[in-house]
C-alpha cells in the first residue's frame, strides 16, 4: 500500500485523457487499493486516477459514514442520463477548500467493470450520481471549477496558487 501524490488544480496533467484500462490485472488491483488507501487517508469521498496522474480509466468511491462501503469503476461510461437536472455543492482534493454549485444531471446509468474485470451497471441518483459525473470528468481532463464562470475560475487559480506558494 501506498499514499499517492495528488495532483492539484491547475495542474496540466489534470487535463490528460485517461485510457481505458486494457485488462484489470495485479497492476491495477494495486493502483486501485492505493488510490482507495489515499482517499481515506486524504479524507475524500471520491478520486480518480487522472487526479494521482494515472492516465487510466479507474475511479474508486465511498459515500458511506463508516468508510467501509469502496466501489470501484473501471473503464466507467455514461450510458444514459437524464435530461433533468440538479444544483448541487461539489468539492475535490485537487481543489483544496474550494466548494461550488455544479448543475449535472438528476440520474445518470454508468457501465464498468469490477475488480474481477467483471461488466457492471449501476441507475445511480442523488450522491451518487453526482460523484460519478465528477469522477468520470476527470478521467476525461475536466475538473468540476470548469464548469463554474471564467471569473470564479480565475479567482480560484490565483487562490490556489497563493496557497501553494505559501506551503
Ligand atoms: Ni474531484
């Protein structure tokens, strides 16, 4: 086990595309409990691969109170979602004390695979649904400030790099 680096924003390596994982061996076995060792540790509720700049498709989550719930989704795709949608507060450890409204949708089907490489498909809602759409951004490049106006973005990456500056 190990503590990954996380990545923080506006780290360009936040912006690669993950690749789909080829085949769900003892590499990502292992990647996959390290990322979930550094969720807990960080503490966070979500992370993606992108984000400890793996540029594969895997994100683990637990939105459990007694952190003992891990789900793991590799190669995670959006297979339907719905047209309704939602505001809700989102945060992320590569945006450290940034907490913002982020529209998505309500509902969204994700297809996976499991630890065993296993086909999966989850009809998420509510927490969930929000944290898979966060997630599944980052493996595409997109942390969720994106999705916030031009000046809340600018104002958070000069936050940010005041922050890390003073570190
Ligand atoms: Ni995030």
């Amino acid at each position: 086990m190990a503590l990954l680096n996380i990545l923080r924003f506006p780290d360009p390596r936040l912006a690669t595309v993950a690749k789909p994982v080829q085949a769900v061996d003892e590499r990502i076995r292992t990647l996959v409990r390290d990322m979930a060792e550094t969720m807990y540790a960080a503490p966070g509720i979500g992370l993606a691969a992108t984000q400890v700049n793996v540029h594969e498709q895997v994100v683990v989550l637990d939105l459990s109170e007694t952190k003992d719930d891990l789900q793991v989704f590799i190669n995670p795709q959006i297979v339907a979602q719905s047209v309704e949608t939602e505001v809700c507060e989102e945060g992320c450890l590569s945006v450290p004390g940034i907490y913002d409204q982020v529209e998505r949708s309500m509902r969204v089907t994700v297809e996976a695979l499991d630890l065993d490489g296993k086909k999966f498909k989850v009809e998420a809602d509510g927490m969930l649904a929000v944290c898979l759409q966060h997630e599944i951004d980052h493996l595409q490049g997109t942390v969720f400030v994106e999705h916030l106006s031009r000046l809340k973005q600018t104002r958070i990456k000069t936050r940010l790099q005041k922050q890390a500056k003073a570190l």
